[in-house]
C-alpha cells in the first residue's frame, strides 16, 4: 500500500461529522429533555393520562378545566376541591419510572391559582417499592385569584431507575394546578429545566460538527395539523403547544401511546445545545407536504406562504438582529448574540413533482432575502429507485446547494457502496449523507442490531464517504438515541435507560471519524487502486495540518488476519512510532449489551515504522485507527 501524504485530493469540511437529532424512542419527551414529570400539563389525549388517584377521592376532588382558545397553548389545568381535611393524593409514574440519584438535588415546581386557599402540597419521591425517598412541603404563598410560578427543591436518599413523584393535598380549600414539574439539577451545564448530561456527553464526545434537528418524519406529522411548527417551540414553555408525536403507537414496536412533544426542547434550545457542542445548527423545516409514508396531505401551491415565511422568520429568529420581532424573542430567551445560521433543510423525505413543485417556491424566497443561507434538500431513501433518480435529477437542475441522501440498507449494501461517491459530479450539488445506518438481517434481537457486522459495513463504507469529501460535505448516523423502554425503531447510536448511557459499535465507528477527521484528503492506494474491498481491506487516509498527523483507517471485513506493508511516502522521519486504536470482534453478531460490559470497544496499542514502511497487521474484522506525526 501507498499513502502520499504530500498531496491533498480535497480538503475536508471542518464540520463533516455530525448527529442527526429527532424525538423518536423517547430522544427528547423521557429522554435528553430532562423533566421527569409525564403529561406535566394535562394536555395528552387523555388528560390524566400518567397520573394516578392515590384516594381517598371523593366525587368532585379532581377537575380539568380547558380553557379552549383563550389559551391555546396550554388549555387545560387541573382543579383540586377539597371540603375536609384528610389529604387526597395523585402519582405521576414519569417516563416508564423517573432515574432519580442518591444525594442529587430536585427542584419541583408548579403553577397554581388559589380559588379558595388552605391547600398545602406535601410532595415525595418514591422508589420502585413505595418508599419515600425524598419529600418537601410547598406552601402556596399566593392568596389571590392569579396565577404564579412558584418551585421548591430537595434531595433523594436513594438512587432508583423507576421512581414516581407523590403530591398529596392537605387541608381544605380549591386551587387550580398546571404545568406540574419535577427536574433534576445535575443538568447539562447546570441548566435549569435542562438536558441529561450524560446524554449530551456523549453527544460531545463526537465533536459533532453539526446538529440537524428535529427530524425527520416529526418534521412532517402524521398529517400537516401535527407538523412540527418551530413558532409553537420556542417563549415560555408553560406557552409551548403540545402535539403528538408521529411516533405515537401506530410505528411502535412496544407500544408508545403515551408519546407527545411537550417541546421543552424547542428551538431555542437546539441552538443553545448546538451552540454548546461547538456544532453548526442544522434545521429542517416542512415544505408544505405531511408524511408520504402515511398520507398525501399537502398544502395548496397558493397557500405556502406561510410555511415560507416560517423559513424567514426562523433565519431572523436565528441571525436577526435584537431590534427586529424573531430576533428579539431570541434575546428575550436570553441570547442576543445571532446563533449564525448557515444552512436550512426544506423537507424530509418528501417526494414526487410535488416536493419539487413547493421547493421552488422555498428557493426562490430564501434565495432573495437570504442568498447567504445554503439550502438542503431530501432526495429520499432508495438510492436505487425511481424517486430517488427522479429528485436527484430535478434538484440538480434547480441548483440545489446541498442534497440530503438517506440510507437504510443491509451490510452488503453498505460495503458495495464504498465506491457510492468515487464518480458523483464534483461541479454540482454538494451531498448530505443525512441518515444512514447498516441494518443487519441476522440478528434475532431487534433492540440489538447494532451489531458487529453492521457496524464494520458502516466503517468501511464510510471510509468512501472520507474519501470523497469534496463531494459529501456532511454524514450523519440515524436515529440518534433510544430508550430501551420505550423504542419504535431500531438499530440507533446510543441506547438510554432512565440512569445510563450505553454506546454501541456503530458509535465508536462514528467516533473514530468524527474525532479524526482530518484536514485534508491524501491518496491511499494499493498498486494504483482506492482500497474499496479488493482483499476484504477498505482504507481512506487523510493529513491533519493543524496537529501534524497522518491519519489512516482500515477497515478488515475478512475472516483473517492481513498483514499490510505500508509505504509512508512524504513523512519525515525514516523511522518513528504510530498511535493505534482497534475495534474487533469475532462474531458478526456481538452488541454491546445495556448493563454488562461492551463487547466492542476501542483498544489502544502502538506500532513501530522503519525506513518509511509501517508493516501493520489488521486483524479479522477490525476497524484500525493509525495515526503518527508527519
Ligand atoms: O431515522 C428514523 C426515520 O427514518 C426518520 O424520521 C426519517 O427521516 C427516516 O425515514
């Protein structure tokens, strides 16, 4: 094998490796959004869908009132009316139990309106067996008829996967509830109503070079009424209008019925965490058209305009300056500074004449107002269909900036498409591989398909993504995160209980990538050849300039051990030491397993090179990280 490190084939885009963020498995409501509390408002579709009577309730002690569209955000609200003393209780069950951790503190808060006062809230936590584990009084200080935000906060004593929140109303009296609220305060940067840490570190951990949010089919809504709307995301969250997630039930393989957005997470907050992740934000907003893959709502040519001007409006409410409406919101929320939005998707999976046809009418806007901004376009899902090819055609012609291509494909797929980008026009549209994910066919364990194998076809596929980098600007792994209670699709990146992260083979491959990306493409080859499965090794190679580094990965898809004499052509010392670091395993079939130990995990290892040749031997299905000073 020949690497040249001396000649630069492209240079890599510095924000190439990012994550694709959607709540789907629970990823935002039970999972990084970090509130405890399920149905928090009483607005599900059932409205004491999460809560549960602790007696002893007499007719008339509990009431939801809905305000319709005096306040259409946030209708209902619970009323509580007591005629004796003895207390009356409700148990919020949280997302499939509440984590909760010894010697951690919570803040519980509500907003309440006192129709008649003398109604004290004794609040505790309770583990998985009843116990109390940690309890605080809230004393309504507000005597009169108005609403008022008021918090109170404790500790647990025990740490517990699955505890439920208890609120019992002592003494008598009427009081009007909303917006019931337990979080914890070891947040993501100590953030109030935040995002789990743990989870958003390890989002860090990939030094993501950017985020796109929030899908997706969330994006698009079972139908255009439940599309995600980011005008309803963003102000205060008591404000947020709650609607159901399109991965309510109908796609679920454990039933999520129970599955909402509360949008906690909103779009004020997907800047801050991109922003915090040191990642360019990457909305993508509806164009117009519902889910193909459940109906064929779309809105009438001449009635886009809205949907439009939400596009403008969210590049003002990103980028604008604070004396304008979205820009000031912004500032309102506590970030003056513009978020610096570069690029906005229009559409997801959306397809047909009709995708092509609304996308016009984005483009043309965006690109009057706001030629700065580079437009994403989905070109869909079967890369070998006639969607696919119809789209790529047509968004070609418009001059599309960035084209958006999805893959969800088998092993063999993915390691015949390491060649995928070697031809694709170099003077045209740049390629977001925007979602992508090996899915093994032989894994019985659905939960687990994560595997081994499918993580080595994502390997060596992406080192083609690698070495193509002039062409695909942007790759990301979908979906992100699910938790293990409450998933509708599967294989995903991370795994999540209500304590834990657990990283799976597919995420140390996306790691090895994104924190090892290099500045610059250099030649890799093996008699003239790009290492694309000839003898079972894929390779890509790049230099970093800013740390000195060659940077090799080799991906070993064969059953044996191959050893590989590498030529270092350009490095300047004759003979010197190479940092390695190897993912492997036997079985095609190994996952990393929530709760024990992972089976795939990266080992560290060193190398020696002599008279500019590294012999290096690559083990059986292994992904080898080389690297070593220029
Ligand atoms: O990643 C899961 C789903 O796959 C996304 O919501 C959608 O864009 C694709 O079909």
């Amino acid at each position: 094998l020949v690497v040249d490190v001396n000649t630069s084939l492209a240079k890599v885009n510095p924000n190439m490796w990012g994550v694709f963020f959607e709540d789907i498995n629970m990823g935002a409501d039970g999972g990084i959004y970090a509130e405890l509390v399920k149905n928090r408002s009483f607005e599900f579709f059932r409205p004491m869908m999460g809560w549960k009577n602790l007696g002893p309730v007499k007719e008339g002690n509990y009431l939801i009132l809905n305000r319709q569209m005096s306040n259409a955000g946030n209708p209902r609200y619970l009323r509580v009316d007591k005629k004796t003393n003895t207390a009356i209780g409700l148990r919020n069950e949280g997302f499939r139990g509440m984590g909760v951790k010894q010697g951690n503190t919570y803040e519980f808060s509500v907003w309440y309106r006192q129709q008649k006062p003398g109604i004290t809230l004794r609040v505790e936590l309770v583990d998985s067996a009843g116990t109390v584990i940690g309890k605080t009084e809230l004393k309504t200080t507000q005597e009169n008829k108005q609403w008022r935000y008021q918090e109170v906060s404790f500790t647990s004593n025990k740490t517990d996967q699955k505890a439920n929140l208890q609120i019992w109303f002592e003494g008598e009296g009427t009081i009007d509830l909303d917006m019931i609220s337990l979080f914890p305060t070891d947040t993501w940067q100590g953030r109030k109503n935040g995002l789990r840490a743990d989870m958003v570190q390890t989002l860090a951990d990939l030094k993501p070079g950017f985020i796109r949010f929030p899908g997706g089919c969330i994006v698009e809504g079972f139908d255009l009424s439940q599309r995600f709307q980011w005008k309803k995301t963003v102000g205060p969250i008591e404000n947020r209008q709650l609607i159901v997630n399109r991965w309510n039930t109908e796609f679920a393989h454990r039933l999520t019925p129970d599955y909402f957005q509360t949008f906690g997470l909103g779009f004020f907050e997907y800047f801050q965490l991109a922003e915090d992740l040191g990642a360019e934000p990457l909305p993508i907003l509806n164009c117009g058209m519902a889910c193909q893959f459940n109906s064929a709502e779309v809105v009438p040519l001449d009635q886009l305009d809205e949907y439009v001007q939400d596009a403008l409006d969210l590049i003002e409410f990103a980028n604008g300056a604070v004396s304008t409406k979205w820009g000031k919101l912004r500032a309102d929320m506590g970030h003056s500074a513009p978020f610096n939005l570069k690029m906005l998707g229009v559409g997801n999976e959306n397809w047909g004449p009709q995708y092509v046809e609304r996308l016009k009418v984005f483009q043309e806007a965006l690109k009057k107002y706001h030629p700065e901004i580079e437009i994403i376009a989905s070109s869909g899902t079967d890369p070998e269909g006639e969607r696919f090819q119809y789209l790529d055609k047509e968004l070609r012609a418009m001059k599309i900036d960035i084209i958006d291509e999805h893959f969800y494909r088998d092993p063999d797929w993915f390691l015949s498409n390491a060649k995928r980008y070697d031809n694709y026009d170099r003077q045209g549209a740049k390629i977001f591989a925007g979602e992508y994910a090996s899915h093994s066919k032989n894994n019985k364990k659905p939960e687990y398909r994560n595997n081994w194998e499918a993580a080595l076809s994502e390997a060596a596929f992406l080192t083609g993504v690698e070495r193509n980098a002039d062409v695909v600007q942007l790759a990301s792994y979908a979906p992100l995160f699910a938790h293990i209670d409450g998933w509708q699709w599967t294989p995903d990146l991370i795994w999540v209980d209500n304590l834990n992260v657990y990283v799976t083979p597919s995420y140390h491959v996306q790691k090895i990538f994104s924190t090892n990306k290099g500045t610059d493409v250099v030649p890799l080859h093996s008699n003239g050849a790009t290492l694309t499965g000839e003898n079972k090794i894929y390779g890509s190679a790049v230099v970093d300039k800013q740390s000195n580094e060659l940077i090799l990965k080799i991906v070993n898809i064969g059953d044996s051990a191959k050893e590989l004499a590498i030529d270092l052509r350009g490095i300047k010392k004759a003979q010197g030491k190479a940092t390695v670091s190897v993912l492997r395993h036997d079985d095609p079939l190994a996952y990393n397993e929530v709760g024990k130990a992972p089976s795939v995990t990266p080992i560290e290892s060193e190398v020696n090179y002599k008279g500019k040749k590294l012999v290096y031997t690559a083990s059986s299905q292994s992904v080898n990280l080389i690297k070593l000073k220029l």
